[in-house]
C-alpha cells in the first residue's frame, strides 16, 4: 500500500513539475505582450499582431527541424547554408519558368538530400554533430556562393509568391502554412511510434539501442527532416521577399537555434516539445517588434535575443529545481 501511495505521489510531483515548466513560455509571451501594449499603443493593433505572427512563421518552420535534432541530442549548424543552398536552386528554377510545383518540390528535395548527408556523417562516419554540420555548413555555404555566382534573383511568379506574401480573406498564408506543420509535427511527436523512439533515443541513446531501436536510421531520418525543412522555411521567406542570393540564409540557424532552447527543449536530449519552438519563434520576433516600435537599435537585436535565451535556459534550471523540492 505505501509502495503504491509513494509511486502516486512520485508522479504527481513529475507532473506538478512538468505543468511549472510547460506555463513558464507562455506566462513569458504573456508578460511582453502586456507590457508591450502599456509601452506602445501600435502594438495592440490586428496589422502588428499578424505582421508578428507572419514574421515568426518562417522561424518556427526551421525551429521544428532543430527541435527534433536536439530532441536526438544532436544540432544541426547547417541549416543558414542548408537553406540558402535549396532556396537559391528554387529560385534559378522559377527565373527559368520551370513549373512552381516542380521548382518547389526540387528545393525541399535538395533540402532533404543536404540533410540526409549530415545525418550520415554522424551515423556512419562517427563524427560529432557539431563538428560535422559546422563542416557541411562551409562546404554548403561555398557551394551556394558558386551556384548564384553573386547574382540576384528577383520577381517570382504569382503562384510561388502566393505562400509568403498573399493572404487568405485577412490572414497571411505563410501562418496556415506554420499552423499545418505545427500539427503534423505535435501528433509525429505525442501520438506516433516515431515520436516515442526519438524521445527515448535523446533521453538514453544507449538503452534505446539494446532495446530494438535502430537509433542511427532514426538519426539519419531526422537529419533529413531538418534539411526540408530548412528548405520550406526559406522558400517561405524569398516569396516573402520576392528575391533570392547567396547570404538569403543568413542568421536563420541561430533563429532556429534560439527558439528551441528558449521552447524549452534541451541540449542534454529527450526533453522539449514543438509547441514550446513555438511560442520560442514568437518571443523572438515579439522582441524584435518590440525594439522596432520603441525605436531601439537593429544591433542591440541580437544581444536581446541572446538574453532571453540564456535567461530562458537559466529560468528551466531553476524552475525544475523549484518544482523537485
């Protein structure tokens, strides 16, 4: 009977816990958006607040291929040139009027391939993630630098521009387009065989291995899923645009990066969820909007990001520790 008592109150402890750091984010979203509306009266407006939601859904797209890597407790660096490599062979495809469908599958094709590379560096050749999507992001990223040769590429047709920059009735079609991955990313990962040996795989890759697991398909198959979506995030950011050239994917790693960790998904694996990227991508861009608003300087955007996701990280620590005692 106290053996049964002590294993109830086990786990409602557990879920005490995981309910403290689940609120954490959005009481965070929560709190910027109040002081945000006090601060700036534009803020609160349906042009802002869907320009927020437009500007984080690219963000997010890249986040939920970083959340699964380091979910695996791996990471994956390539992703800026992983992106600008596909999205620039999209757009040379489209500037030759090569069919939207076809220059777009061809892309996340490309993205997919560049992924499924990392993946086997790690598994196979035994390198380190780090040091082995570093490497692919050089190689990657010269290899874009070739391709476009320094050109521009600019306006696309109404089809391909159709996903970044046209809306349904008022709503941009770039969030529908989060939303949809959003959904098959939570059921892949809460409600599938998939989603259960990846959170096994990151928690103890070891015992996954001697329990039937084939970790390194798993590995190798995340890798993949990164790449495409790297892909489909920047195909969404030059239709945006309506341009493309060789540095487009700049700075889309570290955005990715940041909104995983600041999600709540952590480095040491198995921990972390793709709603938690989510509301990380949104906190980004809330920041960034919030500086634009009050007149802060574009360069102090990159010191604030950084803030929040070392305090985001630091806040995990110590609300678990909360919650344990």
């Amino acid at each position: 009977m106290k053996a049964k008592e002590t294993l109830s109150t086990g786990r409602e402890h557990r879920s005490s816990r995981e309910l403290l750091v689940a609120l954490a984010r959005p009481l965070m979203l929560l709190v910027m958006c109040v002081i945000m509306t006090f601060l700036s009266p534009a803020f609160l407006t349906k042009g802002n607040l869907l320009n927020v939601l437009r500007q984080a859904a690219p963000v997010f797209v890249l986040g939920a291929g970083q959340t699964l890597v380091i979910l695996s407790r791996g990471i994956d660096l390539s992703v800026d040139s992983v992106a600008a490599l596909s999205g620039v062979i999209t757009a040379s495809m489209l500037d030759r009027n090569v069919a939207v469908p076809i220059a777009m599958l061809t892309g996340l094709a490309v993205g997919g391939l560049l992924g499924l590379l990392n993946g086997i560096i790690v598994t196979k050749v035994k390198l380190p993630p780090f040091v082995a999507t570093f490497g692919t992001w050089l190689v990657f990223k010269g290899l874009t630098v070739l391709y476009i040769d320094g050109i521009v590429i600019w306006g696309f047709p109404e089809a391909f521009r159709f996903f970044g920059a046209r809306r349904i009735g008022a709503v941009p079609v770039v969030i529908f387009v989060a939303i949809t991955i959003f959904i098959i990313f939570h059921v892949v990962l809460r409600h599938t065989t998939f989603g259960r040996k990846l959170y096994a795989t990151g928690a103890n890759p070891k015992a996954s291995l001697m329990s039937g697991i084939k970790v390194n398909r798993l590995l190798v198959t995340i890798y993949a899923i990164s790449g495409l979506l790297s892909a489909l995030g920047c195909q969404l950011y030059i239709s945006r645009l309506n341009s493309a050239k060789c540095d487009i994917g700049e700075g889309f790693g570290m955005d990715a990066i940041a909104a995983t960790l600041i999600g709540g998904t952590s480095f040491e694996g198995g921990v972390g969820t793709i709603g938690g990227t989510a509301i990380g991508a949104l906190i980004i861009i809330l920041l960034r909007n919030a500086m634009n608003l009050l007149g802060i300087s574009p360069l102090w955007q990159g010191f604030a990001t950084g803030l929040v996701m070392i305090l985001a990280v630091l806040g995990d620590a110590f609300l678990r520790r909360v919650a344990e005692r």
